[in-house]
C-alpha cells in the first residue's frame, strides 16, 4: 500500500512508463519514431519511459489516441 500522494505519483508516473515502452514496442517502433508522433523528442520518450519524467494529461490523451487505448489505461496500474 502506497503511504502518500508522493508515492502514488511516483508509482503511477513508473508504471504508465513501462505502459507506454510495453505498447510501443508491441507496434514495433522506436522511442524515435514514438517521439516523431509525440512531437517531442527522443530523450523526453526515454524519459517518461522510465518514469523520471512526470507524465501530464495532454500527453496521455495524445497515448491514447496513438496506441488506441483509453485514457484510463494509463491510470489503473497502481493499487491503492
């Protein structure tokens, strides 16, 4: 169980990371041609990969239309 909202951040950020590397590697593209459709850089897929970078709602929509998924997808990975 996760003890504060700091840790729920940081689990979900983690976790839709690994969400986000898991599909696109099941579409079989690169974190560069991820980036391209993102209009964001390769680093800033990287990043948000593997959960250093916080992950905002313009992006998951943006996910979400690109891997065809629902926004919530993204946001049911942590147990409360």
């Amino acid at each position: 169980m996760l003890n504060t909202k700091y840790e729920y951040s940081n689990e979900l950020n983690f976790k839709a990371g690994r969400e986000i590397r898991k599909l696109r590697m099941e579409y079989g593209w690169s974190g560069g041609e991820l980036a391209e459709k993102l209009d964001i850089s390769q680093q800033q897929v990287s990043r948000y990969e593997n959960g250093v970078n916080k992950i905002n709602i313009e992006l998951l929509v943006k996910l979400s239309f690109i891997f065809q998924v629902p926004v919530c997808h993204f946001l049911y990975l942590v147990e409360n």
